[in-house]
C-alpha cells in the first residue's frame, strides 16, 4: 500500500496549487467510481476549498450528487496509463477497479469515497452545496476535511520532486518506480492522451 | 512584441488544461493593472469557459468588477521573476507596468484589459455574471472571446515544447531565451517563490 501521512489543512491546497490532474473519487449506497479530471483548482486556503467540473453525464456525478461528498487524488506518472483509462471509460459500463484494471483503492478516514493507490496525495472533500453552480457549469465547491501525502512526494509542506537546483532535469526523473524523483512526478493532462510531466522546481527571489 | 497568433476558440481550453499559472490582465477607466493567479481551470470547452479565483482586497477585483472584462495571460518560465513580482505587490501601490519593472503591455481585439508581453498564450474573458460567486467565493466565470498564442509555442492546437519523445529533458530546457523550447515553457507556482517548469512531454496510447 502506498506511505501516506497526513498534511496540515492550511497547507492542503500546495497539493493542487501546481495545477495537477487528479482523479476523482466518489462512492453511494455500495457503489464507487474513479473518474480523471483536468479541471481542478483551490478556491481557499482555510478552512481549503477546491473546485472541480464533474460533467453532468458521468456516473460520478450520479455518485457525489448522491453523498455529498468525493476524494480528489493526485496521480504520479507511473499511473498515467490507468489515469487515461479511467478518464476514457465509463463507470456504467464497467467496474474500475475489476482485477486486471491496476486501479486499486483505499479508504479515507472522513468520507466514503474511495482513495486511489500509486497517487501521490489524497484530499477528501465535503461538497459545499451550490446547486446554480453545479446544475449551470457542472462545477462544484468542496471543503477539504483531510488531506494526505505519500511523504516521498510531499512532506513538511512542500513537494520533495524536482528540487535539482543545478539547473539538470530529468536524470533521474525518468527513472519511475525506481524511488527516485520521477515516477512520483504529477501529471498535467493536455489532450488526446497527452500529458506533461510535472517538471523542474526553482525558486524565484524577490 | 511577441509574436502571436490566433488560436480556434474551440481549441482554447487546451491553453490552461495544464494547470499553468497565469497573469490577469484589468483596466477600467484609465487604470489598468496585471497580477499573478495560481487558481483558474477551464469549465466548458465551446463556447469556452473559465474559472479564476481574484481576491476582493486586489486592485484588480476593483477594475473587473468596473469592467467586466479580464485577459489571462499564460507567462513563460523567462519572465518567472516578473510574475512573482506582479503577484506579490499591489497595483494601488505602484504602477506595475512603469519603466524599469520589465512588464510591458500590449493590446487585445475584443476587449479593454491589457495582455502581457513575454506570454505565450492569452485568453479575452467577458466575465459571466454570477454575483453569488464572486461575493461568496471570489469565484469569477469568464467567457473566452478571443484567444490567442506565441506559434513557438503553440500552434496548431497543441504546445510545441517538451514533444522530445527519448525521454531526455532539459538539456535546451535551460537555455532561457534561445529560442528553444525552454525559455518559452510555461509555470507553475507552489508557494513563497517556488514554481515548477512545466516538464517533458509524453503520449499514452489507449
């Protein structure tokens, strides 16, 4: 099972900041689904608040319109194919977590929803009832009620890939699943299959 | 000046879908005034739509209040010190775009707010009103009215840098205003000074 230790709420929106792709989780009434999502971002920082569009067609949406409530999930490279695969299908259609798929889930410790193994942080999240919101755009609001991290990807607040300050990338980054940097690196969704890895870290002085 | 050309509004989305932060771009009345958001996400793909988060404390929240009118700007990793810069003092403060800061302004087809020089893509939003979001959660919707992007780096409908398919990166990617692909990759901001590059490129096939 992958580490995970829990980071501070006030911190929590360092794990969206960067803008990554996430998935997102959702579970009712013996039902649970894992759709991928581009479009994600914090609203607040504390108490966290994030938004997400969850389309209108989804069986996710049928699930967190159903609890109130959804995991966001923030995938490493080495999950990119399984991120692309649940971002592809539908859960009517199919079970996403079927043996075979790679997709395997965990529980949170304050929703139902399900959490996704290989990811590297893990956000659970209470919607904030905004039915104009949700019913015009498909966009949600949800308060962040506990946050985790895998603590060789983020820990003390910050995210530990990328920190080469030698100006040279991708080294090791390439290496996934070798414990390095790389294959604990986020993904940025494009298009069509297309992703970018989340690349080198800098610090930019005042 | 940037070079620039028009990207089909359809097509639009893709320029934030990776999460980049961006610069938005005010002017109301003779004022005008950029700053750094790190919250935005595309909501609709056509007629494209966007979400950004603007603080009720900014200069800028006051001009697109006045205006209805916003520009994100997608800023290159070449001008990281100047998005760190706009984002860090108020245009009520100092005039952002004064000889000497490095912000040079340019203007846009359907809108009054300014672009950004050293971008690489620019989105004209009309904002959508939505008094409730806005007052509640800083929340503003957008329309995209015109977009458009610097062919180096995307062109097309696709981003141009990071497409080195041997797994190598970086190596040009340093070479800030070469020409390459490196100086012209876009940002993503972490917190107190910290940005990621928006890294390598890569396909998953399905």
């Amino acid at each position: 099972m992958t580490e995970r230790l829990p980071v501070a709420l006030p911190k929590a929106y360092r794990l969206l900041n960067h803008g990554p792709t996430v998935l997102v989780g959702s579970a009712h009434a013996g039902r649970r689904n894992v759709m991928a999502a581009a479009w994600s971002m914090p609203v607040d920082f504390s108490p966290p608040k994030i938004a997400v569009v969850i389309d209108r067609n989804t069986l996710t949406r049928e699930l967190v319109d159903a609890s109130g409530e959804f995991s966001l999930n923030v995938p490493a490279r080495a999950i990119a194919r399984e991120t692309l695969a649940v971002g592809s299908i539908s859960g009517r259609d199919t079970d996403k977590f079927a043996p075979g798929t790679g997709v395997r889930a965990f529980s949170g410790s304050q929703i139902g929803a399900p959490l996704i193994e290989g990811c590297l942080a893990w956000l659970e999240c209470r919607v904030i009832p905004e039915p104009h919101n949700q019913e015009r755009y498909d966009l949600f609001l949800g308060e962040v009620v506990a946050a985790w991290a895998d603590p060789h990807a983020f820990r003390d607040g910050r995210w530990q890939f990328g920190t080469d300050e030698t100006g040279a990338t991708g080294a090791t980054g390439e290496s996934a699943g070798s414990g390095g940097s790389g294959g604990l690196r986020s993904l940025h969704y494009i298009a069509g299959g297309n992703f970018f890895e989340t690349g080198e870290a800098f610090e930019v002085k005042p």
